[in-house]
C-alpha cells in the first residue's frame, strides 16, 4: 500500500483531513495535475493507457471474453457509432471496421450492421479457423438476425441462419441464443428490431442454446429452456420468462459454460451456471445460489466467477468441475464484481472495477496463485451520463501473446478503445 492510500486508511490522522486530502485528489488533481494524480495513487507519474480510436465518432469493441487482435497483432477488431447517449434503435446502423496498428491506428471501415448493443457490439471476433484474415459479426436481415462471416478486406464470405454468440478454438462450430428474447427480458445485451417467434412463451420448447456447423450451416437444438426450466424447479420460476446468456468455450472447447436466467418482473431476476459438452450432452449445474455474474474458464475443469457463496456474501470463487467445490479467489484484494480474465498462459487475472464513489473505474491485474494485485488506472466514467444500457464498462481483455490488454473507455468525453503494454509487469 502506498503513502497515500495509509493516510486515507490511518486513523491517526483526523478523518475530516483524510476527507479534504481524499476529495482534492479525486477531483482538482485528478482534472489539472494528471501526473501527479498517477503517481500518488499508482507510484509513477507516466500513464500507461494508450487511444488506438479518436473522435468525433465514438468506437469500442464489446465484451471481454473475446480478443479484438488478429493472429498477427496488426489489427484490432472495432465498432463505430456515430453517438454515445442512447441505446441504438431498430434503425441505428453500427460501423464495423478494423484498427491497423501498423498504420498510425488508421480506422478501416469494412461493413456495418444493424445487430448490435453497446455491451457486446454486432459480436465482432476473429474466426478461429484463419484469425488472421477471417471474422465474424451478427446482422438482421429481413427481421431475422443473422451470422456473417468476412475477410479483412470486408468481402462476406458466408451468411448463417443464425446469429453467432461464441465459437469453439477449432473454428467448426459456433453457438447461439435467441437475441431478440434478450432484447425485452435483458436490454443492453439483445438487438433491437427483431421477431422473436416465442415472444408469448415463457419457456419454449424449441428454443434455447443453440450449436451451428460452421461449414455446413446447419444450426441444431442442444438444451432447450423448458428442459433447463424442469431442473431442479424453485418456487421463483413459476410463471417466469426464461432465457439463456453469456455462452462461453473453454480453453480448448472441451466444454462451454452458460447461464441460465428466470423473472417474473424484469427487476428481479436469478441465474444458474450451467456447463455441458458441446453437442449438449453432460449438462450440470455447477452453481446455483441465486447470484452469478462474470466468470473465465481457467482451464477446461475450472472456471473463476463472481458469485453468492451459500450463506455468505460474493466474491470471486475458483469453480471445479470434477469435485463442485469451491475456492474464493483473492478475498483480501477483490471485493467487488469486475470483468475477470485469465492471461494466455494463466499466470495472471485481468479485472476491472464499477465506478465508485468518485465514479472512477480501476483496471487491474492479479496474480493467478492470488499473491499480488497491481492497479493499472483510474478511468472516469460518470454514471449520470452513461449507466444502464448505454454504460461503458472496461471490458479488459488480454492480447493474444498477453504482452498488451484493451479496454473501452469514456474516460476523454467520449467512447474510444485504449491499449496498454503489460509486459514488463507481468515477467
């Protein structure tokens, strides 16, 4: 802990000095004296976080679970919108596009789409069977959303039935979930403008986690929402709408992960963390205490999430498949939710903050064996201009060598993406 934050934390000095000290940083230092803000908070006055986008269009990439670098590192996929301060309509096109780090961070527009939210973008990522060239993004067509796949120079080789959530590392099968079901009973992570053909169900049948052959494009049913409504029923499922989110592959694509969500008022809502097999088989509920929020696959076996422990409060839990048992992760240092990553060789979490009381975002990394945290920035982000559907989380996620890590951020006025270089701090 460095000399300021033991002043703040020191009941020797008076706390209304603490108070005044605590509110001069956070404000008049933090706006004229940036250098000195860094170095009180982080030790060093230089500041690590890089703009690869630049206004007056706002660009971001989406969500962390997915690396905005091709294979090479030369681009970084992107999303462009031409404003910041509500949630995109029916009509709202998105620019996709490619950052060329080679090229003084040139943009390169190379489509747009009308699938799109601010916390995942259009699902912009680099196919696995040729990350170098290849990506995908989601579309509506015709009221129906769709997968698309396209090179680097924007020419759409493929079109699929259905939209794309996430892909399996051998780039042969993708999996999807009903995004116009997320767009009424999860705003901020569906797409506007699309028919849902079970809008009036409550737990559909034929609908739910969905697996694509991405060669042939054929899409089959693996786990439907009326079976994962039939688990294991609890009384707050009765009469509830039910919907799937957040599907993520493990390392090697052994297995994937999901949840499973329920309500009956769109206030309040619960999850379950489920993981199965690609073609659906192996279904277990590996958590189920009310409250679930991000997690990473450590390895094919394990997996990190914020979460409810049984009669305790969250933190962040290692997760086991074999044994179901759990392990809190870093209790002393991470206290509140964040979006959590392993590194590529796993010897690292990279993890972000909510605004605070300051309405400041702190991005982070630790160690993996939960031995050492080290704050990267503070990055405002002032909830009465962006909260809710239209917020502009951090969103860490790693490059693909693990020597850099990008993030959205708010922070200038604007929507933009940013790099820093970790190497030196993760040797």
């Amino acid at each position: 802990m460095n000399l300021y934050r033991r002043l703040l934390a020191s009941s020797l000095v008076p706390w209304r000095m603490r108070h005044r000290l605590e509110q001069w940083v956070e404000n008049e230092c933090r706006e004229n004296h940036s250098d000195i803000y860094r170095w009180l908070h982080f030790g060093r006055a230089s500041d690590p976080v890089e703009p690869v986008t630049k206004g007056p269009n706002h660009h971001f990439f989406g969500y962390y679970d997915k690396s905005p670098w091709n294979a090479s590192g030369r681009y970084l996929l992107a999303h462009e919108a031409a404003f910041n301060d509500r949630a995109p309509s029916a009509d709202d096109r998105l620019v996709i596009g490619l950052v060329d780090r080679a090229d003084k961070d040139r943009f390169l527009p190379l489509a747009d789409t009308l699938a799109w939210n601010w916390q995942q973008g259009a699902m912009a990522q680099w196919h696995p069977a040729d990350p170098e060239r290849l990506f995908v993004h989601n579309d509506r067509r015709e009221d129906k959303f769709v997968g698309v796949v396209r090179d680097t120079e924007g020419r759409e080789q493929k079109v699929y039935e259905r939209p794309l959530y996430a892909l399996l590392p051998d780039g042969r099968s993708g999996f999807s979930l009903n995004f116009a079901r997320l767009a009424v009973h999860r705003p901020g992570y569906g797409y506007a403008g699309g028919c849902d053909d079970f809008a009036a169900d409550l737990k559909p049948e034929n609908d739910g986690l969905w697996r694509l052959d991405l060669s042939s494009g054929k899409a089959e049913l693996k786990i439907s929402l009326a079976e994962l409504a039939g688990r294991d029923p609890k009384p707050s499922m009765t009469d509830a709408w039910h919907y799937i989110n957040h599907i993520q592959p493990s390392r090697t694509g052994k297995r994937i992960a999901f949840f499973h969500l329920w309500h009956r008022d769109a206030k309040h809502w619960e999850v379950r963390l489920y993981i199965c097999r690609p073609d659906g088989s192996d279904l277990t509920c590996l958590l189920d205490t009310g409250f679930i929020s991000h997690y990473d696959w450590r390895d094919d076996d394990t997996l990190l999430v914020w979460a409810k422990r049984p009669n305790a409060s969250a933190r962040f839990l290692l997760l086991n498949h074999a044994n179901r048992e759990f392990h809190t992760f870093g209790e002393d240092m991470l206290q509140e939710d964040g979006h959590c990553t392993f590194s590529p060789d796993g010897r690292w979490v990279l993890n972000d903050t909510y605004p605070d009381r300051h309405q400041m975002r702190t991005l982070m990394l630790v160690r993996a064996d939960g031995g050492r945290r080290i704050d990267l920035a503070r990055l405002y982000s002032p909830k009465s201009r962006w909260w809710g559907e239209i917020r502009c989380d951090l969103h860490p996620r790693w490059s693909r060598d693990g020597r850099q890590v990008c993030i959205d951020s708010v922070h200038d006025g604007t929507r933009q993406m940013y790099v820093v270089d970790v190497e030196s701090m993760t040797r």
